[in-house]
C-alpha cells in the first residue's frame, strides 16, 4: 500500500536551520483605531474587550544582506495582504465534516513601524448570541466580543509562525502553539455573556489546551476580494480533532458576510462530485519563513475517478520545470460520507462550498515511523478551476515547506 508520506508527491526537503481590558504597550497607539472613518456596525455595538496573553520567543540569526532586503519586501507584501476590513462568517466542522457551529466575525487589520520594525495589529470582534438574562424588546443591538490578537512582525512569522508565503499567487501558511484565539471566538460565539468559564462547556466542542499542531492555510478568491482561511486542529495525540474556516470578504460596504452553499451544508449533495475527472496546473514549493526560497516547480497532472464498487482511484503525475525527474503516484480509497481514506491512512475531509482538508489519519504514526506529513487545503471556487495548499511537516513536528498549486479542470 502507498505510505502517505510519498502520496502527495512533494519533493524531500532539508530541515531549516482568558479576557480583560486591552492596555496598549506603547503609549502611542492607545487612541489608534484599526477602523479610521465612519463604521456604523461597529461604533454601535458593545464590545467586550479580550487579550491573547501567550509570549512569543523571539529569535534572530544573521543574513546576507540581499537576504535582508528580500526579507523586508516579503514582509511588507504580506502585510498589505491582510490589510483591511474583513466581514466574515467562522464555520467548525468535525473531522467528518459535519456543521458544528457557524458564527458571524469581523476582523481589523492596520500596520505601523518602517522597514524590518513593521508591525501588523488585528482586531477581531465576534458577533454574539443574545444573552439568556436580555429583556425582549430592550436588548436588540448585537453585541460584539472585541479581541485583541498578538502583534504580528518579521520575527513572530518567522521564528514563531514558520510562514509559508507565495506573494504572487496570494496563499500563506502559518502554525500556532495553541488555539486560545479560536477558543476565544468559538465561546464569545456560541455562549457570549452566558459563558460561565466551564473548561467543556454544554454542547460546545472546543480545542484542547495542548493541541500537537494548529496549522492555517490561507487561500485568496481569483474571482473578488475574498479569502478562506482554514485551520486543521489536532489533538494532543496527533489525531484531528476539529477543523475551522473563516470565509471573509473585504471592504467597508459588504451587505452581508459571505456564506458556504446552504444546500451542501445541509449535506445533500455529494460533495465528492466536484473533483472527479482530471485536472492539469502547476505547483511552486517554498521553504518555510520570510526567506523561503523557491526550491521546487512542477507541471503536474492528476485525476480521480470512482469505479462501479465505489472505490476511489487517483493517479497523479509531476514533472519538474526542467522536465529532468517525472513522479508518478497511484492510490486507491474508500469514501464514508464526506470522510474520504487513501491506502497509508491519508483522509480528506469534504467540506461545503468546494473545499476540503487533507491530513493524516494520525500524525503519531508518521513521527513513530520517521515520516514527514502533510496538511492540505482546497478550494474550488469555480466549478473549472481549483488552488490547493500544502504544508510539510518534518518528524520533529517543524513546518519545512509548503506548496501552492493551481489546477483547471480538463
């Protein structure tokens, strides 16, 4: 059988060298707001303030001075990707890709600072539920849970986030140590003022404290100014415990936020339907962090098919840009409702609106056995065109790459 740890067919790659009132650090930015102008939703609601505490270690080694200049360009072209105003919806799925909860988010991003000493600030208010103490008729403007999410700078991306970043082709990938911020919106979200600081609340799935990975692959829309970003929890043993979309469009005159198809989420349709038949595209490799270099670019064909017992047959090929090495791949799977397994223990989970996420049945195996794994993300937008998102991790749980491909269907 096909170990999971070659399914993908990426090239091997060397490893690289709780709530309170917000007090801005710096003086200076205490009356700076991350909405300049006129933001009716938001000056009129309430918010509630919250702060993510946990520290993160900052480290810096020497480059080379082109290093340098390539580093501070990469890292103003990401920021200027995430600037802006974001209205979005925040959907959890279980690993079987069943609707656990979806909520109403907005997100504010500003910049301040020069060159390498840039910094990127983001807001997240979380729309809540209205409180069970609320008196009809008395208590009908949303309530928003205001959060304060940790700087962001060229050495926190880096060091601690380990960034995949394809400027070009606008896609990122980032790793986290915990999921205190998606807590956060899942209990703002779902509980509001009714959250009573119960660690495993009623009818709320939430993260665990001490989650082995919590990776986001973020894709931007080709079709308008709207991006996925998605978020593969695992738990402490290494086996998928929830996985997490925020669907966000920019701008300050979005009506509503965007929405995943309602049919689908009812789980009407086969949602494997969509990616049968062959796609052609190419794909872009890069190591992890703002110096990530390109080190692998591949024409890649691939085609999935169900035969007459329901079995799932993929066959990918890559050829690298050179055209010197060609890597064929052949696996076969079995799908149980919007759960799809490959031969090697490699699952997709089938999400509503066209997308779906890959990982490893259980990443402990793979790090008993010595192997790299991977975490997927896929979003066909369009029935005809689709961008998938590759992070690669090392057996010492070390994001070393990641890979952007964009494929048309044949």
């Amino acid at each position: 059988m096909a170990s999971i740890c070659y399914s993908l067919s990426l090239p091997a790659i060397p490893k690289p060298s709780s709530s309170k009132i917000i007090r801005p650090v710096l003086t200076y930015l205490s009356n700076r707001s991350p909405f300049p102008g006129s933001i009716p939703t938001f000056r009129s609601c309430r918010t509630r303030a919250m702060n993510s505490t946990s520290s993160t270690p900052i480290g810096e080694e020497a480059h080379k001075p082109n290093e340098v200049s390539m580093n501070i360009e990469n890292i103003h072209s990401f920021f200027d990707l995430n600037l802006g105003k974001w209205n979005g919806s925040f959907f959890q799925f279980d690993a079987y890709g069943n609707l656990l909860h979806k909520l109403s988010t907005k997100l504010a991003v500003s910049s301040y600072g020069e060159d390498e000493l840039i910094s990127l600030i983001q807001t997240l208010y979380i729309k809540q539920p209205p409180s069970s103490t609320s008196i009809s008729g008395y208590d009908d403007e949303p309530e928003w849970a205001e959060y304060k999410i940790k700087e962001t700078n060229m050495f926190t991306v880096d060091k601690y986030q380990q960034i995949g970043f394809f400027p070009k082709e606008k896609a990122f990938a980032l790793r986290y140590q915990t999921a205190g911020m998606l807590e956060t919106v899942l209990r703002q979200g779902v509980l509001g003022e009714d959250d009573t600081g119960e660690a495993s609340p009623k009818n709320l799935k939430l993260p665990s404290r001490r989650p082995s990975i919590v990776c986001e692959n973020c894709l931007y829309s080709v079709e308008k100014d709207m991006r996925a970003r998605a978020f593969h929890i695992m738990d402490p043993k290494g086996i998928i415990e929830m996985l997490l979309i925020f669907l966000e469009e920019r701008g300050d005159s979005v009506p509503f936020p965007p929405a995943l198809d309602n049919t689908m989420l009812l789980g009407n349709t086969n949602r494997i339907v969509p990616y049968l038949g062959n796609w052609k595209g190419r794909s872009i490799t890069k190591r992890s962090g703002v110096y990530g270099a390109t080190i692998a670019e591949a024409d890649t064909v691939s085609s999935l098919e169900m035969n007459d017992k329901g079995q799932l047959i993929q066959d990918i090929t890559s050829t690298s840009a050179g055209g010197e090495v060609t890597t064929n791949v052949h696996w076969t799977g079995t799908q149980s409702e919007n759960l799809v397994t490959f031969d090697g223990g490699y699952q997709m989970t089938l999400l509503p609106g066209g997308m779906y996420m890959g990982c490893p049945g259980d990443v402990a195996k793979c790090v008993a056995e010595s192997k790299p794994f991977h975490l997927e993300f896929c979003w066909l937008e369009t029935p005809g065109k689709r961008q998938r998102l590759i992070r690669t991790y090392d057996v010492e749980g070390l994001a070393v790459s990641s890979t952007y491909f964009s494929e048309s269907k044949l």
